[in-house]
C-alpha cells in the first residue's frame, strides 16, 4: 500500500479523455517518476492530486484519506506540497518573508488571525526560516526581493518554501523546464539530497530523460490519459511501448 | 397581456442603450483586455456630439424685417439660422429639425477620433499593468472628460428634442389588434441598436478584418505568432468600440436631456449588463442588456413594486449579484476570462 | 516604543506632531492678510482632514494590503453616518456611544457584504462592491426613507426621545454633540499678534482617534496577519498551495477597513449631526481611491498624506475665482493677464473636479506608489546628486 493511491481515475473536457482509467501507487520514501509525451494528462493528473481538478470518477487517497473535493490548502494541510513549473513564489516579498510564510502555514494551520504581535516577535518561526534558507544556500540572500532571484534561486527557495512545511509527499511538476544544464544539475543534486536526508516521498513529472534517470526509483509513463507501464528505470529505458509512444510523438 | 408587452416595450429602449454600452466594453475588454471605466463617458460624449450639432445648425443671424414691428412700433429683430439661408427655409428647417439623426454622421468621426486618441495616448500603457491600475487610470480619465463637458456645457441637462414627426406617439398594438401606445422615437432607438448590433456582428464575421480581430480574441499570441499586426487592429476596435457608445449616446438624447454624469450613471449599470453577460462574450453582453433593461421595466410596475416596495431600485444589482455567485462566469462567459 | 521599531515610531510621532499642532501647520497666514483665505485651520475643515484620514487608513489596509479594490467602501461610511444619528435621536447625544454603534453596524454590513463579494476576485470584486454600494444608495434614497429620511438626510428633531438625555434643551433648542458634557463645537481661540489659532475639542478628539487608529494599522501592518495580507496581494495561487485559506484573511481585512469606514462615518456625524446618502454614491467611495493611491497605496503614511491632501486642496482650489486669479496675475500686461486667467480658471474654483481627475490619471500613470514614492524618489535623487558632486562627475542622472 503506497502512501498515494490512484484508482480508475477518469478526466473529461468536453468531448476530450484528458485521464482515461488512471491507477497509480506511489510507495513512501521513494522518488517517483511520471513521464510522457506532450498531451498525456500528466499536468491534469497532477491537478487532480492537489485539487485544482476533480476526476469524474475513481479514487485519489493520501496517507489512507481521500483528498477528493478537498481545496487545495486542505489537501497541503494533510502534507502534500506543490512545486510549480514556473516558480510561484511571493514575488514583492523578501526571501526571508518568502521562507516564513510556510513555517507560519505549518504552526498556526489555514488560518490564524494574530494581528497585534509583530512578526519579529516570532522566534521560532524566524529561527526555522533561517535554517532552512541556510540549507538552501540562500542564507546571504534573506533580505532580496524575491522577484529579484535568478530563476534558479526562484526554484531552490519555492522548493525550500515547500520542505518547510515538513510536507509527506512533495509534487514537482517539471521542475527544470526551461533551465540552463547547470542549473538543472544543481536541481537534481538539490533533490537527491533531499529525498536522502529527510524522510519525504517525491513525486516528479518530468520531460527531461537524465532529470528522470538521475532521480526516479520508480517511473510510470502515461500516454494519452492512460499508464502504458510501471516500472524500474533500467526496465524503461529498453521498452519497445515507451519508445513508440515517444516516437510517435516526434514522428 | 397588454400591461406586459407594454413592459417588455418599456424595458427595450433602456435594455439598447445597455446592450450598446455593454457591447463596446465587451469589445474593448476581449480585444485589449483593459476594463474601460471611461466608457460611459464616451456615452456622455456622443450624447454631446448631439447638443453641439443642434447648437451648430441653430446659429443664426440677426436681421431687421422693416415689414413687422414689435408693440412698440420698432421694426422687428429676425434671427435667421444660417443654414434656412443658405438652404432655404423649409429644407434648412428640416435640418434643424433632423439635427438628431444627423448628429451621427458628425459623431461617428469625431468618436472614432476620441476613441483612438484614448488608446493610444493612454491605455496602450496600461495593457501590461494590473487590472486595478486600467480600473483606476480610466476611472480618472472619466472624471476628467466628465469636468470638461461640464465645464463648456453646465451642469444643467439640455433638451434635444427628436425630429418632430418621429417624437409623437404610436399605436404598437393595432397590428395584433391591442392597444399599445408607444413613443415613436423609443421605436426608432430599439430599431437603430439593433442596426448597429447587426452591423458589428457582421462586420466580426463576415470580413477578414473581423476574423482576425475574432481570432485575436480568442488567442491573442497565435495570432500574433502568424505574422498578424494584431494590436493595430484592436486599436481600431477601440475606436469602433467607442463609435458605438457614442452613437447609443447620440439616439439617446431625445429620450433623457443629457447632463454631463450621464455617462456615470450608465456606466455602473453596463458594467452589472457586463458582468451578467459574461465577461468577453458579445452575444451575452447584448442578450443581457436587453433581459435586464426589461426586468427593470417590470420591476417599475406598480403591481410588483407594491409587494416589494423598492425592488426596481436595486433588482439589477440583486440580479447580477445572484448571477455572479452561481454562475461566475455570467450567461454566456468563455472560460478562462479573468479568471484567477 | 510600543511593540514598534524605530522607523515605525518615528512615522506615528510624525503623525502626531502633525495632527496636534495642526491649528498652527494649517493658518500660516495672518487673519487679515490677502493670503487667509488659504488659512485651512478652520474646525470643520480640520475635522474633516483627520476623519478622511480616518477612512483612507482603513481602505488601505485592504487595498494596500491584499490588493482588493473596493469600489463600495461608501456605503460602510454612509452606514456609520446613519447609526451615529439614530444613536442621537433615541438615545443620547454623548458621542461615544454613537461611534460604537457606528462601527458596529458598519462592521456587520462588512461582514455581510464582504462574506459575498470576496467568492470572487479581481474586477468581478470590484464590480460586486460597487453593486452592493449603489443598491445601498438606492435604497437609501428609496425605500429605506422611513430609516434615512431619503433625499432629505437624516437629521436631529426637537421632538425626539433621547431617552439618556434631552428633547430638548432649556432654550427650546436641539441639543449638540458632546463627550460627557465637553461639547463638540467649542472651540479655544488664541490671539498671537495678527494671527488666530482655533482649537476645537470635535478636531482634537477625531485626532486622537485618528492617531489610536492609525497605531493600529501599524501592529496591523507588522503582524503575521499583516505579512499573510500582503501574500494575498502577491500570489494567491501560492497562499493555497501553502496550506493557507485566503478567503478568512481578505473578509478579516474588508471588516476590518469597513469598520474604519463607519468610524469615519460616526465621527462626521458626531461633528455636525446629520447624514445624507449621498455619502453613499459610488463617485464617494472613488474619492477614498483616490485619497490612497495618491498617497501611496500600501504604505503605512500614504493615506493619511492623501487625504490631507485631497481634502487641503479641494478647500483652497474651490476657493479660487476669477477675481482672486485677476489679482495673482495683475502684474502681467492685460493682454496676458487675460490669456492665464482664462488658462487657469477652468482648474480652479468649480473646476476643482477637472484638476482632481488629471492629477488621479497623472499619478496613476507616473507615480504608481503616490506621494510617498515621489517623496523617496526625490531623496534618493538629491542623495546621489550629492555624491556625484562629490565625485566631481559632469554627468548627473536623475535616479530612476
């Protein structure tokens, strides 16, 4: 029993089968691959997980509740975290408010109203933040706009925002699209050594092969709306569907 | 079943003007994706269009006619307008009394003018910027033209009567055997929106012009990506957008004497029509205009208003608000409009 | 000082230094010199500054805050106005229950017609607030008379109860405001040389309010509900996937601004006792739009900068006519005397809406954070001027 559990999920728009009879387990501690051609519904998969989208049918469960019509800070509050595509953070915020946000989401749950006390009384929460942007080497960078980074600091800190809400499963949806090889590395190290050291499951879709190889315990490869195959990254690479489903892409 | 169509009637002369105004904003809404706060003042201008050219055609000149006296056994002072002179007297009264209608050949330039003078000296820098500062930059500009009318022209409204055979009234009913008396001129306005509704929508669907600007609606990159100028055709929908509130605003003058807020007072209710509509959708803004501007007609009714005292005061606003929480996106909204 | 930091304490001695001596600041001018007409230190014009103040301080906590605009704020204004009164009619003309009530009610109708329009976001927020605030008005004016007094406004009686208080008093007359006996209109002149000062207890006690309020706004500003505010405003899209319910903070901050609202609105009407809904319509609640972006939208100063200064210059600028520009520009030759008079006037005096409109387009366009960022902007400009002449370099550019 995996720590997310798809079952028969169906997506429609109009007359299109965005997600057709999706299953997926996705097993605690593991780094978890979805990958396929444009148009395969990972990125309306991933909305279904986080409850921007809800299937017409089937069953998502988290840790052995449903997230289904859950909103999506309810479905973050049961620990799963987001990392966008594009780096969404708050962009005329410093880095440092940046990083306290999520320690205050993780404290005080979706809602607290602490109007009167000064944010520089909070000490935990400003004594976690450092650590965190420490971890990240964005330690020198506190007091930036965060708008100011560079794209590659955008992403470390979205996904230091993340760790810090100490989520259980942490979504990345193509956390390296559009970035230079250098950076890339950098966000692959960066994720080894989070999936190494703390106790969290990854789930990542990914278009980027050596993103995927370099990370993946586990790959599932989807093509139009359904799972093609599950398996091992050494198993994938040699299979023949995998590689039609890819070249018919480019062909 | 008279009283009814009797509201219907009632509510089609205002639902015209709604739609008119509603139309335009929707089209420089979906073209520019700027929501226009200066709009009803481009209303309040072509109503302005009319006054000026009524003055215009009533200059005149003064003359002594020895051949009448006045009770003091003076000769009499004869103003003579300028065009009875110089067209003659029946054609130049026929003029004056035209001046209306005629009006619209004059506004469709001049809004046109206005319009494009608008986009490109200021809203053109506000395409990028949030929707609150589009909001707020129209909003100050709408004073601004709001003051200078005021300014040339007072504050008091002034009548602008309709041509004289168009301003009596009308038996609608004695077609289908009823009887339904009507305003001529409220006939002529219903008739006109719908001239100028026609017109637009064809002019979007039958031209080349009008299916690129369709087609930059929808998907402003691709269209771009094509090769396609894209932004210098919406600056012209600007200023058609501004023609048509212009016009609204010139046919409405015999109906209700224009003052300078005019343009205010429609505007907040066109941008409830656009709400109601559907944010970027033309049909919803048209189909919205006219349903609102009849549920406040019967909301006026004597029978309605009893059991709800003030209810056509506000059934509008209650109506959009309803629409706006159940349907978000209005009777006819695309998705993906403002949305966020 | 107060749980602030030194910047913070420095901005509300600021504000208070300003607010307190604001009988000498505003009446520069002698009483008879040809310049007094400019003096601005008048009771009912001061009362006026601080209570706009009062207003823009709490709009800005939503709009500057989150970024919501709000095109109704008005209505909470007028609704405040309208309970202040009734609280004088039924029960006392002792002003402070009539401000509790005042904020109390404005509060209610906040929640109410925050909880709807915050469902949506964006211009369909605005278009909402500016319904709900023009069906106010409308009723207002309509069915509602019995409460309002429609077209009329609402006013005091000699015949109602006060059930605290007086009918009416020995004299025969309506009663005036007051704070435990201290009434509201009277006021303390002080005589130096050719000058007058007035001191009024209505203006110091709408000061005092302005400076508690304006205090709150900062703890507000540097809270963590501040910091969660300004997320909001920056990306909602990231409050959620944080965990975080943005719907709780934005209707907190709308009641929040409402309720500044109907303590402005209580106070007007605490000063001079009676309320119209014209303080409803929407041009109204533009004005307090205005008041903030011009002062800076989001800062903690701007607003009150803002109103001040809207609220200054709409006194002095409608006070100019022809005959006072005659005399400004006497010194020309006719010819040119003529041309500018005819230039200006029609920016000055009624057309003080003309001016307000250009100067609403102009900082909206240029100067998109208002005074405050002008002010920044100026200082940063002089300080690398200084260091550019420090350095001897010929090429000086304004900072940007």
């Amino acid at each position: 029993m995996g720590i997310l559990e798809v079952k028969g999920v169906n997506k429609r728009f109009g007359g299109l089968q965005a997600l057709g009879d999706v299953n997926l387990s996705v097993k605690e501690n593991s780094v978890h691959a979805i990958i396929g051609p444009n148009g395969a519904g990972k990125s309306t998969l991933l909305n279904c997980l986080v409850g921007k989208l809800i299937p017409d049918t089937g069953s998502v469960m988290f840790d052995g509740q449903s997230v289904l019509g859950r909103a999506p800070y309810e479905i973050n509050q049961m620990g799963i975290s987001r990392v966008f595509q594009t780096p969404e953070i708050f962009g005329e915020l410093s880095v440092m408010e940046n990083m306290m946000i999520p320690c205050f989401a993780k404290r005080d749950g979706a809602f607290e109203m602490n109007a009167i006390g000064s944010v520089l009384s909070q000490k935990d929460i400003i004594e976690k933040a450092e650590a965190m942007l420490k971890d990240m080497n964005m330690a020198d960078k506190r007091h930036m706009n965060a708008a100011s980074l560079s794209r590659g600091d955008k992403r470390r800190l979205e996904i230091g925002m993340c760790l810090s809400q100490e989520p259980r499963l942490l979504l990345l949806d193509e956390p390296t699209a559009g970035m230079a090889r250098a950076d890339t590395n950098n966000t692959i190290d960066l994720l080894k050594q989070i999936s190494d050291e703390r106790d969290i499951t990854i789930a990542i879709i990914e278009h980027d092969m050596h993103v995927v190889f370099s990370l993946a315990d586990r790959i599932t490869v989807l093509a139009q709306g359904t799972p093609l195959v599950e398996d091992e990254p050494q198993n994938i690479r040699g299979n023949p569907k995998v590689r039609e489903a890819y070249l018919g892409e480019s062909g | 079943m008279d009283a009814i169509l009797l509201q219907i009637l009632n509510g089609l002369d205002k639902g015209s003007a709604y739609a008119l105004i509603a139309l335009g904003l929707t089209l420089i809404f979906g073209t520019l994706g700027v929501v226009n706060f200066a709009h009803g003042a481009l209303f309040m201008i072509g109503a302005f269009c009319a006054v000026t050219v009524q003055r215009l055609f009533s200059l005149s000149f003064e003359t002594i006619d020895e051949t009448q006296t006045d009770f003091l056994g003076n000769a009499l002072k004869v103003k003579t307008p300028y065009v009875e002179a110089w067209f003659g007297p029946q054609m130049g009264g026929a003029i004056i009394d035209w001046a209306v209608p005629l009006a619209i050949l004059f506004a469709i330039p001049i809004m046109v003018f206005v319009g494009y003078a608008m986009e490109r000296g200021l809203i053109k820098h506000f395409y990028k910027r949030p929707h609150a500062d589009q909001i707020l930059v129209t909003f100050g500009l709408a004073i601004v033209l709001q003051e200078v009318i005021k300014y040339f022209y007072g504050a008091n409204p002034i009548q602008t009567p309709a041509p004289e055979s168009l301003s009596g009234i009308v038996n609608l009913g004695a077609i289908i055997g009823m009887d339904i008396v009507y305003p001529v001129w409220r006939v002529v306005y219903f008739l006109f929106s719908l001239l100028v509704i026609g017109g637009i929508f064809s002019f979007l669907q039958f031209t080349t012009f009008g299916m690129v600007v369709r087609a930059g609606m929808a998907d402003r990159e691709t269209v771009g990506l094509l090769g396609i100028n894209i932004d210098k055709r919406f600056t012209v929908m600007f200023g058609i957008a501004a023609a048509v509130a212009g016009l609204a605003g010139v046919m409405y003058t015999p109906i209700n004497s224009p003052n300078y807020h005019m343009g205010m007072d429609f505007l907040v209710l066109s941008f409830v029509v656009v709400v109601v509509g559907g944010m970027g959708s033309l049909p919803g803004a048209v189909l919205a205009g006219f349903l609102l501007g009849i549920l406040e007609s019967f909301a006026s009714m004597n029978e309605i208003k009893s059991i709800i005292p003030g209810i056509d005061q506000i059934i509008i606003y209650v109506v959009a608000i309803i629409i706006l929480l159940t349907r978000p996106r209005g009777l006819m909204g695309r998705k993906g409009v403002m949305e966020d | 000082m107060l749980g602030m930091n030194k910047n913070d304490t420095r901005m509300l001695l600021l504000v208070a230094a300003l607010t307190m001596l604001a009988p000498f600041i505003l009446n520069p001018f002698p009483t008879d010199s040809g310049l007094a007409q400019f003096n601005a230190g008048y009771p009912d014009l001061m009362q006026r500054f601080v209570i706009f103040g009062i207003f823009a301080i709490g709009f800005n906590i939503l709009f500057g805050l989150t970024g919501y605009l709000s095109f109704g704020h008005a209505a909470f204004l007028g609704v405040g106005s309208y309970s202040a009164v009734w609280m004088f009619k039924l029960l006392a003309m002792n002003v402070i229950p009539a401000i509790l009530l005042s904020v109390a009610m404005a509060g209610i109708f906040a929640l109410l017609i925050g909880y709807v329009s915050l469902r949506r976001s964006g211009i369909y927020f605005s278009i909402l607030t500016l319904a709900f605030a023009q069906m106010s008005f409308n009723l207002a004016y309509s069915v509602l008379t019995p409460i309002t007094n429609g077209e009329t406004g609402l006013q005091l009686n000699l015949d109602d109860p006060r059930i605290l208080g007086v009918s009416q008093t020995a004299d025969g007359s309506i009663p005036v405001t007051n704070l435990f006996g201290l009434e509201m209109r009277s006021t303390f002149e002080m005589a130096v040389g050719p000058w007058a000062f007035q001191f009024n207890a209505g203006y110091y006690l709408c000061a005092l309010i302005l400076l508690a309020v304006f205090y709150l706004s900062i703890r507000i500003f540097r809270s963590p509900f501040g910091l969660m505010l300004k997320a909001v405003k920056s990306n909602q899209q990231r409050m959620n996937y944080t965990g975080l319910n943005t719907r709780p903070y934005t209707l907190a901050a709308f009641v929040i601004s409402g309720m500044y609202a109907g303590l402005a609105g209580g106070l007007l009407a605490s000063m001079d006792p009676l309320a119209g809904a014209e303080r409803m319509q929407w041009t109204a609640s533009g004005e307090v739009v205005l008041m903030t972006i011009l002062g800076g939208a989001g800062t903690l100063i701007g607003p009150v900068l803002g109103a001040g200064f809207i609220k200054y210059f709409e006194n002095i600028f409608s006070k100019i006519n022809e005959s006072v520009l005659h005399s400004w520009f006497s010194i020309l030759p006719d010819g040119l005397e003529d041309l500018l008079v005819t230039l200006v006037y029609p920016f000055v005096g009624k057309g003080w809406h003309m001016t307000l409109g250009i100067l609403f387009v102009l900082v909206v366009v240029f100067l998109p954070g208002g005074l405050v960022e002008g002010g920044q902007r100026i200082v940063s400009w002089l300080r690398s001027k200084k260091s550019d002449d420090k350095a001897a370099n010929g090429k000086t550019e304004p900072a940007e």
